[in-house]
C-alpha cells in the first residue's frame, strides 16, 4: 500500500508547479543537453584541426588550388587532354611561379645587400630624429624598474646560436614536408577531379539531396574561380599602382613593391597594411625627409580603401560580397589555428561556407522565419 502510494505521488507534479512549467523546463534542458554536445563536438573539431594543421592545412591549400583551376580542367576535358599530363602542367605552372618570385626576391635582396653601407649611412644621418623618442623610452624604463623594485642595469643581449640553428631545422623540417603533402595531393586532386565529384555526390542518399550536393558544389568552384580571377585582376592594377607610387615618390627597386603589393593585396585588411608599413620604413631609409617618407605609404592607404571599398565590390558583385565582420573574424580564426597559410586560405574557405549555407538555408525559408 505504501509503495503504490509513493509510486502515485511521484507520478505527480510537484505541488505549486503547473503542468505547463514542468514541460517547459524539461524542454529547456533537453535544448541544453543538444547545444552541450554540439559545443562538445566543435571544441574537439578545433582541437584536431590544430593538432593536425601539418597535414590538413597544406590539403586544404591543395584542393582549394585544384578547384581553382576547374576552368582549365574543363578544356582540358572537353580536347581530351591526359588528366594526367594536365595534373603535371599544373604543378609545373605553380613550381614557375614560386621560382620567378624566388628569383625577383634574391635579385632585390643582393641588390641591398650591395648597398647596405649606403643605407647605414642614412640611418645614421637620421638617427638624431629618435633620439628623443629614446631617451623618453628609458627614463620610463628607469621609473618602472625604481617602482618595482628591479634592477636598472641594461640588459646584455646574447644571441644562442645553437637555440636558433635547432628552431629553423625544426622550422624547415615540417614545411618540407608540407610541401611535399601538398604537390602530392595536387597532384591527385587535379587527376582524379572528375571521380572525387561523383563519390561526393553518391555519398547522399535521394535524388533531390544528390541535386542540392552537386548544386553546392558547382557553386563553390564558379564562385572561387570568379573570385580569384577578379581578385587577381584588381591586385595586378595594385601592383602597376604602388610601383608606380614608388617611382614617383623615389623609392629604391619600385618593381619589388609592386610585386609585394600584388601578392599581400590577397590578404584583406593585413595585407594592404604589412604593405604600408614596409613603404613607411623603406622611405624612412632610403629618402632624405620625414614628409618625403610619410608621402608614399599616405598615398597607398588612399588607393587601397578607395580600391576596398569601391573598386573591388563592385566588379565582385553582391553574390560574392562578403561581411567584413564574418572576413575578419574568419582571418582571425584561421591565421590563429593554420599560421600564415591560414591567412591566405580563409577568404576561400569563407567563399565555400557561403556557398554551402546559401543552399542549405535559401533566401526563400530565411523570409518565412518569423521576425
């Protein structure tokens, strides 16, 4: 009699609490339980994509490249090209392209490295223009150190040999091997281009789901072949403009800053940055006046908002214009978990996950939400 009665009550709801509240709160924690495991699950993604970032990045460089080169794969289809002898023309065009930047970038640096005397001799001239901002750092310096309670000897700089010729081996050692990981699988995407999109899309199960995938990914290889042709096209007018900048203002080698601008002008926001502060420390070497120095990097940073905020969009268009929130936020997180090759893969990564949500989420359902 006991139990039945114990078993009666807690069949009940708690006195004072409505059916409804009771509902309602265990709803809530079901939606918990469901966002916990998700959170759980893209915590654990973010982990191995960092443990891995030697493998999975240069992979991920490897397909994005292949994608962009579906145009050419297209003809080389269509005049019965060898997919193979197409895989290694490819290769070879990326390998002469890394050269010729090599090669330009060997032939400025012994160019000033003969004239490295000439700019220590600048420097020197101009050396009077810090003194004051100097000898402010170190009286700062001294404060701090009389509040704290620390020493004021100067610190005696050592260089270990040994340390850094053990962190560029071990630098240089994985990018070899990135580098292998990624000509290899060049190599195969571009081979296997055509399987690798059948595989995908008979990975899904029904017609329509098969459609959507073969949809998403038509869309992806049209959007980031358009994007990087336009982008290319834009960063070469870049290049012609800050060399011709430099020339005008009298920088030293104006060719080599045209060339920097074009590829860092891949990189939103950064690149055009890294490129005005490299202007600002070569004009502060090589001319003979502040303003003079001052004069080609203002110049640039006019061109490049008038270029990222006009010109660019513009000739992209608005199915390809990004949020400058969501390309920050996606720099950030990529440079972050991938380094320098994340900076330069997170446009693209953006462009396919744009790409994948305008098809997953239409335009169409997004205007039956309510609000």
């Amino acid at each position: 009699m006991d139990a039945r009665v114990d078993g009666e009550m807690s069949n009940r709801e708690p006195e004072g609490l409505p059916a409804e509240t009771a509902v309602t709160e265990q709803e809530w924690w079901r939606q918990a339980s469901r966002v916990s495991l998700v959170g759980i699950f893209i915590l654990l993604l973010v982990a191995f994509l960092y443990v891995a970032r030697t493998l999975l990045a240069p992979i991920a460089a490897a397909a994005i490249i292949s994608i962009m080169f579906s145009p050419l794969a297209a003809y080389a289809t269509r005049y019965r090209i060898p997919a193979s002898l197409f895989a290694l023309t490819c290769i070879g065009l990326v390998l002469l392209a890394i050269n010729v930047a090599l090669m330009m970038l060997g032939g400025v640096l012994a160019d000033w490295t003969a004239k490295a005397p000439e700019f220590a001799a600048a420097l020197a001239a101009k050396a009077h223009l810090l003194e004051r901002p100097l000898a402010v750092w170190h009286e700062l310096q001294l404060w701090l150190a009389k509040v704290l309670g620390t020493s004021t000897e100067p610190t005696k700089f050592e260089l270990p040999v040994k340390d850094v010729i053990g962190r560029i081996v071990l630098f240089l050692t994985p990018a070899l091997g990135e580098l292998v990981i990624f000509f290899g699988s060049l190599f195969f995407f571009l081979l296997s281009r055509n399987s690798q999109r059948q595989y995908l899309v008979l990975m899904f199960e029904g017609k329509a789901a098969r459609l959507r995938a073969l949809r998403i990914l038509n869309e992806i290889e049209s959007s980031l072949t358009r994007y990087v042709a336009v982008v290319s096209v834009v960063n070469i007018g870049v290049g012609l403009v800050t060399t011709a900048i430099a020339f005008a203002v009298g920088l030293p080698s104006p060719v080599l800053w045209g060339v920097v601008a074009f590829l860092l002008n891949y990189i939103p926001y950064v690149g055009p940055a890294i490129v005005a502060a490299i202007l600002l420390v070569v004009g502060i070497v090589a001319l003979p006046t502040l303003p003079g120095a001052l004069l080609a990097p203002a110049l640039f940073v006019g061109f490049a908002t008038v270029e990222g905020h006009f010109i660019t969009p513009s000739l992209i268009g608005r199915q390809l214009t990004l949020s400058p929130l969501a390309l920050f936020l996606s720099l950030a997180f990529w440079t972050w978990l991938w380094g320098p090759l994340g900076t330069f893969l997170a446009t693209p990564i953006l462009i396919a996950a744009a790409a994948i949500q305008n098809h997953i989420a239409p335009e169409e359902e997004k205007n039956k939400l309510p609000g």
